[in-house]
C-alpha cells in the first residue's frame, strides 16, 4: 500500500467513525422527543409515556424498537479502539436484547402477565441498566481519555452527560425504592429514561464532530476551534 492510499485508508476510517457517532447521536436526542410526540398525534391525545419502554405498547412500537436496533447495530459497527470496541460491542449488544425482550405489560393492558412476560421484563431491565452503565463509561470516561484531541469544552461535555446519566439511573431506582410514581403525567421512570437517552446522543453527537465540522463549512473558525 503506498503512503496515498495508506492516508486516504486512514481518511476514510475516520470519517466512518465520525458518521457511526452521529448516528447513535441523532437517534438518541430524537427518541424522547418523537416517542411521546408521534404517540399524542397518532393517538390524539396530548400526553407523556410512562416510560421510553412503554412505547412498546404504544403507536410508536415500531419507531421504538427500530431505533433501539440501530442504535445496537451501529454500536456494534462501531471500531475506533481496543476500549471503545470493547464497551461499544457491550452496550450494542444489551440495545439489541433490551429491543427484542419488552418490558413487562402494564396491568392496564395486561392483568395478570405471563411468566414469559415477567422473565422477558427482568431481561429488560436488566439490558436497559447495563446499556446506561456502557453509554455513561463513554462519557465520563471514554471520551475525556487524554489521548482523545478533544478540547477542554468537548470534555466538559462528556463528562456532563455522563453524570446525568449516572444521576438518572439513581433518580429511578430511588424514586422506585420510595415508590413514588410522579406527578402530573410526569413518571420518574419517563423522566430519567428520556433524559439520559438525550444525554449520551448529546455526547455522542458532539464527539462525533458535527458541530465543529458545520463551523468549518460555514467559515466559523473560532467556533470550529471551540468545538474541537
């Protein structure tokens, strides 16, 4: 291979990386947005999800899983190095299970679950659970490695997001402990899902470039410094 092509390779593998983070980044700021806002138009009636999960028995099913499944695939695409591949294939994988195994019904649909539906709910959770903990190491730490050329706003990012997330997840469960269920069509489980699913899309979309190649392309270049 001559030193072109070994630099047009080399070109070419970042861009991949660059379009694989946008992508996970675009589908998870559009989630919680497009979930609880297809559901109200398609059902006609203005109201939040109980949960992101709870979209499975909704309209927006379809919308719900699929996103899920690219979000897995991508992850699972996804090759930048031996660390991030590790926690990338991980928190993939888990995406693709938390897709394929719904959460449990909720005893307005379903009074008395099966035991597949339980088995398949604790699956669920637990997949759910492990995809935040992957998608929060990315952020907190993955990301702000120092061997990243991240500058020092990106890195603030990242580890913002991440510890949104990890304030999300604590948020449930706590929330759970006390069994509090929320108040005005606002759920914890909602609120927490939604928000960290809007964190690690932000982190991801940031670090995917975007912002700072868009500065470029419109002669920014002191936002396009910022941004790097």
């Amino acid at each position: 291979m001559t030193t072109v092509e070994a630099v047009a390779r080399t070109d070419q593998d970042t861009t991949t990386v660059k379009r694989l983070r946008l992508g996970v980044g675009i589908v998870g700021i559009a989630l919680p947005i497009v979930l609880p806002l297809g559901n109200s138009i398609i059902s006609a009636h203005l109201g939040l999800l109980a949960s992101l999960s709870g979209s499975y028995y909704t309209h927006m099913r379809n919308v719900f899983v699929g996103g899920l499944w690219a979000i897995g695939v991508i992850l699972l695409c996804y090759r930048h190095n031996r660390r991030e591949d590790v926690w990338s294939s991980v928190a993939g994988l888990f995406a693709v299970v938390v897709a394929m195994c719904p959460m449990e019904p909720p005893a307005s649909i379903v009074a008395h679950p099966s035991t597949t539906q339980k088995l398949l709910g604790e699956i669920h959770v637990v997949s759910a659970a492990i995809v935040f903990t992957a998608l929060a190491v990315f952020c907190v730490r993955l990301f702000r490695d120092a061997s990243e050329p991240d500058g020092p706003l990106r890195r603030r990012i990242y580890l913002v997001c991440g510890v949104v997330i990890g304030l999300c997840i604590a948020g449930i469960l706590f929330a759970d402990l006390l069994h509090f269920t929320g108040a005005g069509g606002l759920t914890p489980v909602f609120a927490g899902e939604s928000v960290s699913v809007f964190a690690f899309g932000a982190a991801w979309f940031v670090k995917s470039d975007a912002i700072a190649d868009l500065a470029r392309a419109t002669g920014r270049p002191a936002m396009a410094a910022a941004w790097r």
